[in-house]
C-alpha cells in the first residue's frame, strides 16, 4: 500500500480541493471522514474511489477486511499524522478519509429509476445551514420520503458538515438540486400537490390536513421564509400550531414535525 507523507501529493491537492462546492462538481467527487461515514458508503454500495488512513486505521481488522473486499475497486493509502491534520475537517480526526464518486441525479432521472418515484418528497427552498439540512435528510428517511430537492441558491448537498449530520442517511435518499420552476412545473404535471410552511391568512392547520402519497412539502430559508416563487406554486399553505409565545422554529425542527405528520397521515 502506497504511503503519501506530502500535502504536494496530487490526490491530497485534490482532496483539499474538494472542500469547494466549485472543485466537487468540477472532480464529480465529494470528501468524507470517520469510520461511520465511510462504512455505509461501502454498505450501500456506493463508489467509494481513494480511502485515506493513518498507520494505526491500517493496522485495525476492519480496514484489513476492507482492502480484501474492496481492492478491485477502491485505492487504499497510508497518510502521515500532519496530513491528518491539514486534511481533518473535525476537532478530534479518527484519521480515515475517503473521496466518493459524485453521482448527480436529475429529477427526470429519479422518476425514471425510481422504485418509489410516487412518494412524497421534500423541497428546500434557500436553506443555507448544513446543520439543518441534514436534519432535515435524516427526518425525510425516518419518516418515509421518498427524495429531497435542493433548490439551486441552497447548500450544497455534499457539504462535509451536512454530510456529517445526515449520519449516513444521505446514502439512503435520493438527493437531487433542480431550479424551483422546473421543479414545480414538472411535479404538479406529475400528480403532486405543493404544500409550503407559511403563516398566512389562507394557511390551515398541519394537523387537520389530509395528505396523499403524491405531496411535496416545502421548507423556506432560515431567515427570510417561503420564496415568492414557491409561493406562487402553492396548493396549500400550512402553519405549525405552537405556543404563541414562540415565534418560529428551527427550519429543520419545522421540516421534522410536518414531515412527521404527512407520514402518519399517509399512512393512517
């Protein structure tokens, strides 16, 4: 197995790289980091190209197991310890890294190859926090979404930090990043019903309404709400009944609890 010792190496430059939203779509790869992350990508299949590690990772069973099974199609490296910590994208590294083959899926092709293309999705309209994000990716598979839809001016999907949070689960859900028009259009041709989070006077309660498998729901920026395009598109606005001395919620708590109750409606 080679051992690379210098951040002059073309796969660490590249690695570096993918750091940038620009560099991931320009290399069609993205990073992770962690025994967990890099296990359910091996789990689910997916094309986990260069895996990096310190001499102490390349000692353990797992990773020897790993390159037996893998070696065909993954190139195994041992790192130095100081390029552990100009490749570390968390305080406390377990010092093994990974770069995945980025897999861009359009919403033409996830009707397409989709075994549960009918189900509900979930749309993200302008949300900037990676922490919510993949709150909001982790609640979309708990609760039986089917995909999640990033608009174009909402974070990246292959974030380190929003891969982080998904704890994995972006691995079980189709992710795909379309124009909110197109978006829209194609979905209401194909049978979906528009639902925003927003508090307005045509709003109705979220647990009074009725949903059918075929229901999008949307969820605004963190700051500034529902776009005035997706408003546009709306069936239906719903509103979240809480304490009226809280104003709002967080994005991804809000995604949650709509999220929740769509399933159990669904499913009822």
């Amino acid at each position: 197995m080679e051992i690379i010792t210098s951040a002059q190496n073309n796969k660490i430059k590249t690695y570096l790289k993918l750091q940038k939203a620009k560099q991931r779509y320009k290399h069609q790869q993205y990073t992770i980091e962690g025994w967990h992350l890099i296990e359910e990508a091996f789990n689910h299949q997916m094309d986990v190209q260069w895996v990096f590690m310190t001499q102490a990772v390349a000692d353990t069973n797992q990773m020897k197991e790993w390159i037996v099974s893998f070696e065909n199609t993954t190139q195994f490296y041992v790192i130095s310890n100081d390029l552990v910590q100009l490749m570390k994208a968390t305080e406390t590294s377990q010092g093994i890294f990974a770069c995945i083959g980025l897999q861009q899926l359009s919403l033409d092709d996830y009707f397409l190859k989709s075994t549960d293309a009918n189900g509900p999705l979930l749309i993200l309209d302008g949300i900037q926090d990676p922490g919510n994000a993949g709150t909001m990716i982790r609640s979309a598979k708990a609760f039986n979404f089917s995909g999640v839809i990033f608009s174009k001016d909402s974070v990246d999907p292959y974030n380190d930090k929003l891969i982080r949070s998904t704890q994995g689960m972006l691995f079980e859900l189709p992710l795909m990043t379309e124009s909110l028009e197109f978006t829209y259009e194609f979905l209401i041709k194909m049978g979906y019903t528009i639902y925003v989070t927003d508090l307005n006077e045509e709003a109705i309660d979220l647990q009074t309404a009725t949903f059918k498998e075929k229901t999008a729901l949307v969820i605004g920026n963190e700051g500034q709400g529902i776009s005035e395009l997706s408003r546009s598109f709306a069936h239906q606005s719903l509103v979240i009944p809480m304490n009226e001395r809280v104003e709002s919620l967080n994005a991804g708590v809000a995604a949650s609890i709509a999220m929740y109750t769509i399933d159990r409606s669904i499913h009822a």
